[in-house]
C-alpha cells in the first residue's frame, strides 16, 4: 500500500521470475571473487573515508574519520577533578547495561562482589535488545565446536585472534544451557532440541533463535536476572566519562556522569568492567545504523586514554540489508534470518545476483555493486539505491504463516507502514551495524591497564575483519561471562592507591604537544539530532 | 523550486509545532529542537523506551504508540511515557517452582484483574494482554509465556491498568519459569555442554590453531556445507 504505483509494477517482475527461481542456488563466491568485490565495493576499502589518528598507543593506525575525531577528542572533565571523595565504592564496577555488562554483573556477582552497574540510558537499552535472528552455538550432532572455529575465521578473513575464537566456539553450548537455565526461551522441536538454521558464512545450522526477538529475549531475560540480585546495584542514565587509576596504574573506578542532573562524580571501584558496546551512532561515511541511540563509542574513548590498545578499528560492519523504503524506517534492521528462511536478494529485473547467504561484508559489496556499478538497483524517489529482498518466497518455501510465525517483528515493523511482506517483497541496501573491531583482550577480557576488563562490542579481536551472524549475541554472553568471572578472582587482595587523573593529564599534553586544539569532547555519550537552524 | 510539503501542526505536551508530515514522532520532537534522553532508546522498535500516548483533536479517544515507529498526524497532541514505577517482584529462578501458586505469590493482584481489556487496547505491539492476564489468573504459565512473548515491556499496560497490575512483569517471569522449568529439555545440547567439558575438541581445535595460513585457508575451502 505504501509502495508507488511505479514501485508496484517493479515488483510484477519480482513475482515473474520467483517460481523459476525457488529452489534455485545461485552460486556461492570464490575467495578471489569475495576479495575482488570487497576491494572494489565495500566502504571499508574507500581510502579517502580513513585517516591516520594522530596520538595515543595506536598513532598511525588508519581508521574512520568519525571516529578518529572522537579518539582524538578533549576530555570532558580537567586532570584536576577532585577524586577525594567518591560518592560510592563498590568492588566491581561494570559500565555497560547491555548483554555483556549484564553478564559480567551477574557472573561476577556471583563471585560474591559486590557489584555495581551503571548505565548511560537504561538497563538493556543496547544493541543486544536489537539483534533479532539468533544465537550461534555448534551443539547438533552434526556440527562441532572446530567447525565453527573454522567458519569463524573464514568469515574473518583468517585475522582473527585464534584464542578468543577458541574460548567463543568452546563456551558457545554452555552460553545456550546458561540462558536456558535462566529460562530464556529458545524456538524448539517438539522433541525439546533446538531449531536451528543456517546464517551467512556458517556450513552447519547452528543459529538458534527466539522468533526474531532471540537479542531481546536474551536481554530482557538478563535484565530481569540482574534486578534479582541483592548485591548488584544499577544506576541508570549515569555514563562514564572517564576511567580512573591509581598510582600503580590499576584501574580503580571511573568518573560519572548523571544524564539528567549533568553531575560529574567519582565511583570508586577494585575492579572495572567496560561493556559499553559499538559506535554505530557515529555514523560511518555518513551511512545509517541498526545501532541503539546510545553506540557512541565512549568505551573505545575511555580505554584508548587510559592505554588500552585498539586493534581492527578500520573494519566496521555494514548489515547488507537495512530498511531502505519507506524512509521512515531507513537503516533498521531487517534481520539476516530473512534469508536465512530463503529470501533471494535480487536486482530490479527480478534476477539473483548473489548468493544469499555469503559472509556479511561480501553480500554488502555485492548489494552496494548491483546498485552502483551494475546499475541494476532500485532507486526511491527520494534517491535512495535499494536492491529487492523477495520475503513472500518464505512461505511459499516453507509452507503459509511462516513469516508471521518465525518473524513477527519484522512483519509488525512493514505492518505499521502497510507494507505485506509475506506477499511482497521489500527494498533494502546495506546499514552501518556493527564495529568489528575494538580493544584488544585476553581470553579473560584482561587487558594492558590491570584491573580492567573488557567484553562485548568494545572488544575487538574474536570476529578479526569481519563478524558473522549470530556471533555477537555469543560474544557478549561468552566474554561478558569470561569478564566478570576474572574481576571476581581478581579482587581478593586487591588494596586501591591513590586515584588519579594523570593518565588524562598526559593525554591533554599529547594533544597539545600535536598541537591539536580538539573541538569535539569526548566520549560523546548522545548524538545530535536536533534541527541546527 | 518544486512544491513545498506543507508542515503539518502537532502538539508535544501542549505545545505546537509545526513539522514535516512524514516523521516519526520522535524525529519530530527532534526536529522541534527536544535533545532526548529518556523516551528513546533502539530506535528500532524492540526497547520499549519510547512508549508514547496521544489524541487527535476533537477525538476523545486516546491512541498509543512507540515514538520510533508511529508517524505524526496533524493535530496529534502527545506525551511519552518513558518510565512507568511498575512492581516488581524479586525471586530466585532457582528456587522457585513452575506452579500457579508462584504466580499468586509474587503478584498477588494478578487475581484483581478486571478482564476489561484497557491493556489490550494500549499495547503498541497488539498482543492480547487480557487474555494473558487472564491464563494468568487460571494459573497458566505456558499459555502466558507464550502469548505475551513479543512483548517490549514498555509498560503503556500496566499505566492504563484499572486494577493496577504490573501485566509485563508478571509475563517475563512466566516466560523465565516456561523457559527453565516447561520447555522440553534440549538432548543434543547437554550432551555437547558435556563433552565439551571433558576435553572432547580440544586437540581438533589445537590442530587448527597450529596450521598455516594456507592450510587453514585449504581446510575451510574443503568444508562441506549442510544443505538448506
């Protein structure tokens, strides 16, 4: 019903060649095709969108133009904020309400700390809470553990840190049992095993799923667990602006913002956890993003002053298919699970141009090439380029009620704008989804600043260039889990210096010293969306 | 210059604007100049942040709708309402049983329900919310967990609720109960949390991780991949 009476005769052509091409397998890529097309097609190639940061541990690294301005930011608060009182002091102090600071509270709560979680919006306000299609775990018979190490690292282009796809792939089935058993429901065969499919890059069904709600129901499941502790507290809409260390250089708690009152205080802590996710809202070569309102990257902001390294920081993921038509929904999410479920990409001639199911970056390309150097896309009116994502194939694939059935969020999102996508097929072109890279870690989230761990999107390092479907729900809960387990051993014994400031004393002075003026402060905690008039 | 789009008026907490037709209300509020903080979250339709209430002028009745997914409409005077104090019962999921009476127990005012339906008509996500309130109330977890699992918690229910029930509280641990203790046990995976634990892939996976580059890249051309 939204759809223009031009768009309309487009998907007459969408309907004429479906029957020929249910059942049809388009062709799976070489390696040499995959790279040819990431070279020439994805925007992570496009040297003129990159530059070289210019201070701190990782100077000379290339990576986005967004986010080396806000890498290279000023801090929001002076060296000399008063640290001599703190408001608080907790044990653990977990900063991030997503899966994995939720995880790393609840694991390390468990510890017997006493545990602190502050959020910058609310709890479960993260890009857990937006994942739809699933879960990986390698638990079917006919799957394994080394076979998913093995399709991990294709999808990453082998650059992945083989310790921390070892620790994913092996803590995978016990993630799936531990959510269970905190009564997450998974989509099942009468028979109580798992229902599984395939997702891009995998080669055995491993993705399980919760409808199309699989992050949500993991987070509000988390959220719900971490409110049943006595000895977690959470603080909503209170984000940290800065890490704080003591005169050994053990993090020992950071310094608070609350969003609302706009009061900078200090939290006092023996351990700290930074699980503050993506950076999608900085959006990317100006592309629009499946993110949740707060991925600002304030955690690569926080960590990089404080001396952590940051590794594969020029590879961010673009989901191939985000929300195209009609505007108002442009960049969200359509989950992957709707090719998953057999919905061809195909070009505005009705015809395949890619296999549905390659890793994300290639299928991107692929989308971002029917489109630009093909020619062959779908333009909106309002110029936007749009390949189709024929969605009525899955229940002629898999029998009536499937989409309502398996994607309700999906079909509720088109509903709303009187778009049937059991009966017709929708318009989608990559969005920014995902920062494949972030702070190097240990397989216990350790990292080069001692009494900080780090999990999550934050991270970098387990997905190498490039992440696969449903392994970033696993990574939260694998390494979220992984962290707050080595914040609770690491505390016994742990006595907190003097807390200082002076690693951001020293940053002022690089900046200075390149002679950097820093317009933009950081973290950023909220984009801008106002009107600037 | 090509025709303009007229503006159209809305009403943000009384107060008019006058926007672009084809917004969202919460790019409209942004486009009025409203930096959110509360009453925004995904963005996407999943969080439950962005719960908002509105009339149309000279309409009495009161629609709902999330902020991120609902366009405006002239004349629409709207409120959010980001936070709702709902109760909330604590329990231990360990050391609770799958019984109607634990339901009972931790919400007492499931059975002050009043069946009239107020919840249904403000879930912006169309679930049947007094019909699971009212499995709730006969003691059906299954059927709770089960109806009320697209739920986004954003809490317009209990907000309308007559009878002051916290309906999405009451849903998340009937789903929690129904996950843990209903669902038919999955075989395969606790067989393979077992193995896994036993050190069964340790040497497949220390053989990967010893190859080269090209035998790695070999291997995984070599995979076999599951038919659809």
């Amino acid at each position: 019903m939204t759809y223009t009476p031009e768009m309309m005769e487009l998907i007459k052509v969408v309907e004429a060649t479906r029957p020929q091409r249910v059942g049809q397998r388009f062709p799976s890529m070489t390696m040499e095709e995959r790279e040819q097309v990431l070279d020439s097609f994805h925007p992570d190639y496009i040297k003129a969108n990159m530059r070289e940061i210019r201070v701190g541990v990782n100077k000379g690294n290339r990576m986005p133009l967004e986010l080396a301005d806000v890498l290279e930011g000023r801090p929001r608060i002076s060296p000399d904020f008063d640290l001599s009182q703190p408001e608080f002091s907790t044990d653990v102090l977990v900063i991030g309400g997503g899966g994995a600071g939720s995880s790393a509270a609840i694991l390390s709560s468990e510890s017997g700390a006493q545990v602190t979680l502050v959020t910058k919006l609310r709890l479960g306000d993260a890009n857990t809470m937006m994942a739809q299609g699933g879960i990986q775990a390698a638990d079917r018979p006919e799957d394994s553990p080394s076979i998913h190490y093995l399709d991990v690292l294709g999808g990453g282009h082998f650059t992945n840190y083989p310790d921390l796809v070892e620790a994913l792939v092996k803590d995978a089935p016990g993630v799936i049992q531990w959510l269970e058993n905190l009564g997450a429901m998974f989509d099942k065969l009468p028979d109580g095993s798992m229902y599984e499919e395939h997702g891009g890059g995998t080669s055995r069904k491993r993705m399980h799923c919760a409808r199309d709600y699989t992050g949500a129901e993991i987070m509000r499941t988390l959220r719900d667990e971490v409110r049943n502790r006595s000895n977690i507290d959470v603080i909503e809409f209170c984000a940290a602006v800065e890490l704080v260390l003591d005169d050994n250089g053990k993090a020992c708690g950071a310094v608070l913002y609350n969003m609302e009152t706009e009061h900078y205080f200090y939290a006092q802590a023996r351990a700290v956890i930074l699980a503050t996710g993506g950076s999608g809202r900085l959006h990317y070569q100006s592309f629009p993003t499946t993110n949740h309102f707060g991925a600002t990257g304030d955690g690569l902001v926080l960590a990089y002053r404080a001396g952590a390294k940051l590794v594969f920081l020029d590879t961010m993921q673009y989901h191939p298919t985000g929300a195209a038509y009609p505007e108002q929904i442009l960049g969200q999410l359509v989950t992957e699970k709707v090719r998953s479920l057999g919905a061809q990409p195909v070009n505005i001639k009705g015809e395949q141009f890619v296999y549905p199911l390659e890793p994300r970056d290639v299928e991107a390309a692929a989308f971002i090439r029917e489109c630009s150097a093909r020619k062959l896309g779908i333009t909106t009116l309002s110029g936007q380029p749009t390949v189709w994502l024929d969605t009525p194939m899955i229940d002629l694939i898999h029998g009536p009620g499937t989409v309502a059935k398996a994607l309700p969020a999906m079909a509720r999102q088109y509903k709303r704008f009187y778009i049937d996508m059991a009966k017709e097929p929708i318009l989608v072109y990559p969005t920014l989804h995902y920062q494949n890279g972030g702070a190097r870690i240990n397989v216990d989230c350790s990292t080069e600043v001692p009494g900080l761990f780090i999990a999550g999107e934050v991270s970098g390092g387990v997905h190498g260039r490039n992440r696969l479907m449903g392994n970033s729900l696993l990574d939260v809960c694998v390494f979220g889990r992984r962290a707050g387990v080595a914040a609770g051993a690491y505390i016994p014994g742990v006595t907190v210096g003097l807390p200082n400031l002076s690693h951001v004393a020293a940053w002022n002075m690089e900046l200075d010293q390149a002679g950097m003026n820093g317009a933009i402060h950081s973290p950023i905690l909220l984009p801008n969306y106002t009107r600037t008039v | 210059m090509a025709e303009q789009i007229q503006n159209i008026p809305i009403f943000i907490m009384g107060k008019r604007y006058d926007v672009p037709p084809s917004l969202t209300i919460m790019k409209a509020m942004e486009w009025a100049g409203y930096a959110l903080i509360r009453g925004v979250g995904c963005r996407g339709g999943f969080c439950g942040a962005c719960g908002t209430v509105y009339r149309i002028k000279d309409d009495p009745k009161l629609y709902f709708g999330l902020a991120c997914q609902t366009v405006v409409k002239p004349e629409m005077y709207l409120a959010q309402i980001p936070f709702f104090p709902a109760k909330r019962a604590s329990y231990d999921i360990t050391k609770i049983k799958a019984e109607p009476v634990t339901l009972f127990k931790l919400y007492p005012e499931t059975l002050r329900c009043l069946g009239c339906g107020t919840c249904t008509k403000a879930c912006p996500q169309e679930l049947d919310v007094k019909g699971y309130m009212a499995a709730a109330m006969r003691g059906d977890i299954t059927a709770v967990a089960t109806m009320s699992f697209d739920c986004i918690m954003c809490g317009l229910c209990s907000a309308r609720c007559p009878a002051e029930e916290p309906q999405y509280n009451i849903a998340i641990l009937s789903r929690r109960l129904y996950g843990r203790y209903l669902a038919a046990r999955s075989e395969h995976l606790e067989k393979r949390v077992t193995a896994i634990q036993a050190g069964k892939y340790d040497s497949e996976i220390n053989k990967l991780k010893a190859m080269s580059l090209d035998e790695l890249k070999q291997s995984y051309k070599a995979r076999d991949i599951e038919p659809q």
